[in-house]
C-alpha cells in the first residue's frame, strides 16, 4: 500500500467502528458517541486523509451530511474547541 493510498481512509480498526456503531445505537445521539466520532474525525484530519466525512459516513451507514452534522452537535456541545 502506498503512502497516498493510506490517506485515503481513517487509520479505524474494525473494534474502532463497532464501537462507534454501538455508542451510536438507535436512540438518541449521545455525548460518548459525539466524542469518540470528533475524535477520529480530527485524528484523520490530522493524519491528512481528504473527506473523513465520506469515510466515517460509510462506516457508519449514513449520509456524509449526517457526519457533518453530528459534527456540528459536538462542537456545540463544547466536544470541539476551535481556535479563532
């Protein structure tokens, strides 16, 4: 595998995405789900993989803008802290 073709998708092992799936459930979105979602999202981001949002998506069995959504729930719910 290449160097390009490892930054294409989250470093994510399979325990990593049925943790996520079982934080996630089917009831409401909980802050543990929030958390563990942002904290692969930035940890991809800063691994530089292009659209984590699209790969987490899929993981996940959702759209990409449920990700972007439930990304916006984290950093409103002060899960996130960006730097102005």
């Amino acid at each position: 595998m290449t160097e390009h073709e490892i930054l294409r998708a989250p470093a994510m092992t399979e325990a990593d995405i049925a943790e996520l799936l079982a934080l996630r459930g089917t009831g409401r979105v909980t802050h543990a789900f929030l958390a563990r979602l942002a904290a692969h999202f930035l940890k991809a981001e800063i691994d530089g993989v292009l659209n984590p949002a699209r790969h987490l998506a899929a993981y996940l069995g959702v759209e990409r803008q449920t990700v972007l959504t439930y990304m916006r729930m984290a950093r409103r719910n002060g899960l996130i802290i960006t730097r102005h």
